[in-house]
C-alpha cells in the first residue's frame, strides 16, 4: 500500500521505517526543515538502538523517502497516519493542537477527491478526539464535498530503547474504528507483521500478532490505560520498598516473589527513582485531567503520581543520611537520561535531583553514556557540570548517584572510583549494583528498598 506518516519524531519514524520493512511504500513529511534534511541525507534525528541502520536499509530499497509537501503525500496515500507530538499542557491535559492542523490540512489536501482513504491517529490523544479528526478533515475538505475518508484509531506502545523489537514483535496491535471496511483494510496494512513475515519478526512466537479491534473511544483508552496501570505498577513497589527499608526486607525479593504470580508479573516491579521519559508522566497526567473533566476523581492515579515525586526527593534523604549537609558537598549524579538505550531527558529524574541537590548547596557533576559522549551539552543539563567518563566525574566527589541503570555502570572499577572520591558514598537508585561487594571495598552503599549489608 502508499502510506503517508505525517510527523518523523520518535514515534512517526519508527512507525515509517517498520511499514517499509513490512513492504509499504511510506513517505514521512515533516515540517522541520532541518529535521527534513537529516532524514533525506539518510540520518536520524533521534537515537534509538538499531534505527539508523533499519532507516538505511529502508531508503536503499527506495520503499522509503522524506519530504515536507504534505498535500502532495496525502493525495497519493490511502492510509494517512498523524504522528506529531501531544505534549502536556500546565494544566495536564494533553495538547492536541498539532493535531487538528494536521487533520485539517488533511481535509485541505482531499478537497474534491473522490478516492476512500483512512486517517489513522498514531499520536497518544485523549478520548473522543478520533470523532474530532474526522469533523476537522470533513469541515476543511466542504468546499468539494465531504472526502470518502474514515478515522481509525491505532496507538502505538513502544518502549523507548526496544522501539524497534516492540514495532516488529508487538504484544498486540489495537485497531478502533466503527467501520468494519476501515478495520479491514488496517489488518490488511499489518498482515506482514501479524503473520511475523517481515524484517525484524520474532518467528520463534506462536501464533499470529493478537489483533484488538475496537471503536474509537476505546481504543483511545487502551492506550491511556495501559501507560496508568504500568505507572501504577512502579509506584506500588516503590511504596512497598519504604516498607522493606524500615523492615529489613529485601525488595528486588520481595519483586520477584510476587512476580511470579502470572496474575501479576515480574516487569515494571523495579523499585527505584520512579518513572519518567514522555510516555507515562504525560499520560497519567492527561488521564487525570480527563477524569477531573467528567467529574471523576481518580484516587488511585493521583496517589500513583505522588509516590512518584516523592522517589525523587527520596534520593536526597538517603544521600543526606551519610551527608547531612549537602552545602559544599559535590555530587556526582551517573546516568542522565530516563532510562537506558535513549537520549531522552523529556520529565528524566536527573533534573529534578540535581535542581534540589543545587538549591541545598551542592555542586553536581554528570557522566552519561551517551549525552557526555555528544559534540553538545543539552540546555537542559546546563546546571551540570558535564564529565567525559565516570572516572572524571569521581574525581573529588562525596558520593555518587546511580540515576539510570546503563549495563557498562556494572562493569566500572569501582575500586579505582574510590580512590578518586572524597568519600566513598553510593546512593544506587536503580538497585543495579552489587552492594555487597562496594560496602566490602569501603563504600557506604545504598539501594531502594534494601537495607545496607552489614559492615
């Protein structure tokens, strides 16, 4: 099929790169001139493991190209997918703008035309906005008639890090719409990857890809709801892992005890700083205004997003056990981004620990794997002082911070550390560490949820 992807952000560019392997001819449009022209010189404007190489092979088969012509794009697809970003607005409702101009750009485009296509909504929107899109493309395209196009809603989850594993191998694919003509032509689109015949599938899987099919309401929702009971998930352990640092109790144990339990399930029961990135935060968020709209109160998903602010201010209590004043004190935080295998920093744990860290006194240092690593230094690191290794970084600290599990913090020498800092002092908020072995080399060591070992 021709597909159009409107928008070549995370999301919209992993999506186009996937649909070409599938054997689609998809063109990405964007209106960033300078994102354009490193997607046309064949180089990705974001990081993600193993993207820029299947970006490549998509554009030398000729199955893939960029350009900025959206009218032109749209009038040679049958299936338009809109993928710009919804970012939160201060009162957490998701910001849908971007979004209705597209859709009435669409409308624009297919003024007159006769020919049925679907408008598929990739973007992560609140409910009822599928029905929104297709008044928006109908109202633009009146002045020719109303364009024989449907609205379907297709969210996508992908973990950042595993997009690409998650676009090929997806745990399932949601398709909503009231039409049961759209709907099939979606699982047409998609047969490649429901069967696993295409670049990437995992064939080892059983089965075809489960397919959901929906209205368009409740496809919406699937997504806000998954990304509000993922968060739940990480909020409920690290509240029981407060209990296990009174208690004695271990809560990587306690993890995967109860994860065992296939009622339950061992992911997302990571005790640590808590989550981040641009999924979870700006969908609990938008899933609480949205309650609040409609006179609900969602008790449980505002306790859910306190317990994780208060991971973050938790990180400078354990550090303030060993200092107590942090005034004159340097720190060094390791890891930057929201988690590991990205460059995201999009509501990452790092910038609120150092902001209070600096407000008590402190001086921060950072080493990250990718961002120190980088031609520039991100504005919104600029408070931290950046270090080209860990090694430099520890260089006259008073502890260390664990921020983001990246696998190589296993490997350091963290004897050789010691020897750099000022004191041996490691707070591990992401429990990635063996404790046992830095309290055995000197180090006051602690975790999340564990108790130190005894010295």
């Amino acid at each position: 099929m021709r597909v159009a992807v409107i928008g070549t952000g995370y999301v919209g560019l992993v999506s186009a790169v996937c649909l070409a392997h599938m054997g689609h001819r998809v063109v990405g449009v964007d209106s960033d001139a300078g994102k354009l022209a490193r997607l046309q010189g064949g180089r990705s404007p974001v990081y993600e493991p193993g993207l820029q190489e299947d970006l490549t092979l998509a554009i030398g088969t000729g199955r893939l190209q960029f350009h900025g012509d959206l009218a032109a794009a749209v009038g040679g697809s049958a299936v338009i997918f809109i993928a710009v970003g919804t970012p939160p607005l201060p009162s957490g409702a998701s910001d849908t703008g971007a979004v209705a101009a597209v859709a009435t750009a669409i409308g624009a485009a297919l003024a007159g035309d006769r020919q049925p296509r679907l408008v598929v909504n990739k973007s992560t929107v609140p409910i009822g906005t599928g029905a929104r899109v297709q008044e928006l493309v109908t109202r633009a395209a009146a002045a020719g008639g109303p364009p024989p196009v449907t609205v379907v809603s297709n969210p996508e989850f992908l973990r950042e890090g595993q997009a690409l594993w998650d676009s090929y191998n997806p745990d399932r694919i949601v398709l909503g719409s009231d039409d049961p003509a759209a709907l099939l032509t979606m699982e047409q689109l998609y047969a490649p990857l429901i069967k696993r015949r295409c670049r990437g599938c995992d064939i080892s899987r059983p089965g075809p890809v489960p397919l959901i099919k929906t209205d368009l309401a409740s496809a919406e929702m699937i997504k806000y709801a998954a990304n509000a009971f993922l968060a739940t998930k990480v909020s409920f352990i690290n509240e029981l892992a407060l209990l296990c640092d009174r208690l004695g109790a271990d809560i990587t144990l306690v993890a995967d005890g109860i994860g065992l339990d296939q009622r339950i399930g061992r992911a997302f029961l990571d005790a640590g700083i808590g989550w981040g990135g641009s999924c979870l935060p700006k969908d609990v968020s938008a899933l609480l205004h949205t309650a609040s709209s409609q006179g609900v109160q969602p008790r449980l998903l505002e306790a859910v997003t306190a317990v994780n602010q208060d991971q973050r201010r938790l990180v400078v209590r354990k550090l303030q056990r060993e200092l107590p004043v942090l005034q004159g004190r340097t720190i060094g935080l390791l890891g930057l981004t929201f988690k590991p295998g990205t460059d995201d920093l999009r509501e990452a744990p790092a910038l609120d620990i150092a902001a209070e860290l600096i407000r008590l006194g402190a001086t921060v240092k950072g080493f990250d794997p990718y961002w120190s690593r980088q031609d520039h230094w991100p504005k919104a690191l600029a408070s931290i002082q950046r270090c080209s290794s860990a090694m430099a970084m520890a260089q006259g600290c008073d502890a260390l911070v664990v921020i983001t599990e990246w696998p190589e913090f296993k490997l350091l020498d963290w004897e050789q550390l010691g020897q750099a800092m000022g004191r041996r002092v490691v707070v591990d908020g992401r429990n990635c560490l063996d404790g046992a072995a830095l309290t055995a080399a000197g180090f006051r060591w602690q975790g999340m949820g564990h108790n130190p070992p005894a010295h």
